[in-house]
C-alpha cells in the first residue's frame, strides 16, 4: 500500500473551497515519512493552481488518490491518503519539499518549481484492490 | 476536450462530507448529453462505495476528474467536469443509466451493476494541456 503510493508518478488531489464545493487535480508528490509534499511549478500562475491554494487556506481537509486502472479488472487498485494540508511559509522546509520533487522527477530538473510548497499530513492512507 | 472526457475509462471522483472533508475514489462512468452517470457495482457493498452516496446525500457538488499522465510531460492533458449530484431514485432511470454503462464497459455484462446510481448534472467542464 506504501509502495504503490510512494512509486506513482501522479496523484489526484481533491480539495474543497469555502462555498463546500469540491475541486479535483492532479498533481506530481513526494512524500517523506508521513508528509505528502507537492509544489505550484514554475510556468504563469494559472488559475487552477491558485484555486488549490486559496482552497487549502479556506479548508486544509484534502484527500489524495493515487489509482491504477487496466481492462482486467482483477488488477485496479488505488491507495487514498485523507490528510490535512498546510502551505509551506518558511522558506527552508519549501527549499527542501521542492528538492524532494526534483529528485522525484527529472522533468523537474529543467525547470525548478517555484512554489509554494504544500505539506500535507497524513492522517490516514486507505485502500482497495478486488477480492 | 469533450472528447477525451467521453472516451476515457475510468474517472476519480470527488465528493465532500458533511463535515467538509473531501473524498475522491476512481469510478467507471458514462455520459449522456449533459450528465454523467456512475453506479454501484454488484459486489457487496463496501464502506467506500456508500461514503460516497452519503457525501452525495450531504453535499451534491461533486467534481469528477479525467487525466493522462506521461512522463513526456508535453503530453500531459487533463479534463474535469464540474457537477450537481442527485442518487436516482426512479427504478426506470436508474435501469437506463446502468444500461449506459454496461454498453460502456464489456465487465459489467457478466456482473450488471445493482445500484444506487448516480446523475451527475455537468455544470461546467474544464480542461487544460500544457502551452
């Protein structure tokens, strides 16, 4: 269950604005201990972006999906994570969560996020798989 | 963009509980016009399966993501419709949004989805794509 989480590539991240309406994303992570970590990347602030944070401020409730689907369906699986997220301000801790994406992900490399950084806390890792 | 909503395989969707929590799982899912449609499948039902009904209950604003990840990161594309859900309720709908989806997906023909199933009014859909 850690493993696929830590091994995925991507994740979805459901977030919920002040208004109680949900906004679905996905988003590149990394996760070091019982923090998942993800960052705004460095191309123009786009809305959707900034969605994600204005409703991490308004809510930090936050539920992440990391899922595999196949035509056989005895092989889906997927491994939630329901945590509480926290925009990074101190400026050392985002240096490190946005090291931690750049060793994840060589694309990465070219072009360093910008931040902010977001830390969310693990609060519970759920899962599924048939039979 | 509408698509690559009506052609992919699986979507994840996310709902939010009373309480203001967010919660996202994979589900199949067909279109029809301007709804889309889910249901619970024919296994027993699982705590997973009836959260989501609940959250529905509680709170229909639901947002339901499709996206495709590549590590070619140009290639990158997700689209996400935004929606108000209602369980249906009537026996006559229900059977036709099932119908829906068995048509979709070959799996369920063996095992036909009992239900509840779910209408998702698409209020907005949104779309990005790199550059």
């Amino acid at each position: 269950m850690k493993q696929r989480l830590s091994e995925a590539r991507v994740a979805r991240l459901a977030t919920v604005d002040a208004g109680g309406k949900p906004h679905v994303v996905p988003v590149t992570f990394a996760i070091d201990g019982d923090t998942l970590f993800f960052a705004v990347d460095a191309k123009p602030k786009r809305t959707n972006e900034l969605k994600r944070l204005r409703n991490i401020a308004a809510n930090p409730a936050v539920s992440v999906l990391v899922d595999h689907y196949d035509e056989e369906w005895s092989r889906l699986w997927w491994v939630r994570v329901d945590g509480t997220a926290r925009i990074i301000s101190d400026q050392a801790e985002a240096d490190r969560a946005i090291d931690l994406l750049v060793n994840r992900y060589p694309q990465y490399r070219r072009e360093r996020p910008q931040g902010p950084a977001v830390a969310i806390s693990i609060d519970r890792i759920s899962a599924w798989s048939p039979g």
